[in-house]
C-alpha cells in the first residue's frame, strides 16, 4: 500500500529547505528526511513529489545533487 505524500510532510521539507537558506545538498535533503519524516515508502517518494509540484529544483552541480526551493515553494510555505 503506497503511503501518502501529504501536506505537513511537504511544508516541513520546504521549511526545512527555506531554513538552509533555500538550496540544500541531496544528502542533507535525504539524512533530514530519514531522522524527521516517518515514511514507509521510499524517501525518494518526497523529492519526486515536491519536484513534480514545481515546489523544488532538483540540479547537478558538479558530483554533488542540489536541491533548490523555487517561488511556488516559498509561497506554499505562505500558505
């Protein structure tokens, strides 16, 4: 049974995001998920999922993934 990506988990990765100064490193995205999100399903599922949204920019920089918070991200932590 897939497990829902909902909306406090979403608003807590995007604050989260905003917090660091909005751009983060894949892996401190993937230990912050790991240690503050209860998620049965793969924590890949969250990425995918604000990326789809348009709420994140997933992007290489060199060896190392970024991730990004866009303006619809910053404004859904409006909402």
């Amino acid at each position: 049974m897939k497990e829902k990506v909902t909306n406090d988990i979403i608003k807590r990765c995007l604050l989260f995001i905003h917090e660091q100064g909005g751009e983060v490193s894949r892996y401190s995205f993937d230990r912050f998920i790991t240690k503050n999100i209860r998620i049965n399903e793969s924590f890949n599922l969250i990425p995918m999922k604000l990326d789809e949204e348009g709420l994140i920019s997933i992007t290489r920089q060199g060896q190392e993934i970024r991730i990004i918070l866009t303006s619809a991200g910053a404004n859904r932590l409006l909402d």
